[in-house]
C-alpha cells in the first residue's frame, strides 16, 4: 500500500509541475534557516517558479512522498545487515525525517507570508457585488 501511496504522490507532482501557472514566486527566502536554504533540491528551485499555493502545495507532496518512503523502510523487516549497516541506514532515516519536517515548515512559511488562498494563487480577488469575469 506504501508504494502505491509514493506512486499517487509522485503522480500528482508529475501533474503538477506539467501545469504550473507560470506565475513568478520567489517567496519569503529570506525568513528561511540558512540550513533549509542549503538543503534544497534543484528540482524545488525549480518548482520555486510557480504561485505560491502551487510552490506550498509542490513542497507538501515532497515532504509526503519523504515520509512515505522512511514509512516503508520502517516497516522492512529484513534481518540480513550488519549491526554498522543497521546504524548507518537508522541514522540516515531520521535524517530523511527531519529534511521533511523542514520542508512541510518550508510550506508553512510560503502560506503563512499569503493573505489568502486567491493571493497565493496569483489571483485577484473579485470586487464584493461584481460577478467574476470569464473572459480569459
């Protein structure tokens, strides 16, 4: 069931990154650790190109497919490793843990710096008692 979870996840940013709204988001970089900064992956610059809700939204489905995949190594039961090996792979779970712990905070901050849902969609809001245009 994991893996089919991590397959939905990454299904969904697949879908994601080929409809980005193209909107330029650079973000709240400033208020993030030094540390978040450098952890980043090139593939997050890259999503980084998006609304903020599609950047936010990008970050919490990696953080997920992350927490999927130390889910899965949770539960193996494989018993053939060494007690070095063992160490190196439990050291190197909580590691993966904690990138997306700081990840999902990541997400946070791109929300928390929005006034809304539309304005983190790049949308402008309709004026109350005017209907929405459909003209695009």
């Amino acid at each position: 069931m994991l893996e089919s979870a991590l397959l939905a996840i990454e299904k969904v940013l697949a879908h994601a990154d080929s409809e980005l709204q193209g909107t330029l988001y650079l973000g709240p970089t400033a208020n993030l650790p030094l540390e978040a900064l450098r952890t980043a992956s090139q593939t997050d610059e890259q999503r980084f190109r998006a609304s903020a809700a599609q950047t936010a939204a990008n970050i919490c489905l990696s953080s997920a497919a992350a927490l999927v995949d130390v889910s899965q190594a949770l539960l193996n039961r494989r018993r053939d490793r060494s007690d070095p090996e063992l160490e190196r792979e439990w050291q190197a779970l909580i590691t993966h843990t904690k990138i997306a712990s700081r990840s999902a905070y990541r997400a946070a901050l791109i929300m928390a710096a929005q006034k809304n849902l539309l304005q983190a969609q790049g949308v402008e809001p309709t004026p109350a008692g005017q209907l929405p245009s459909l003209a695009h």
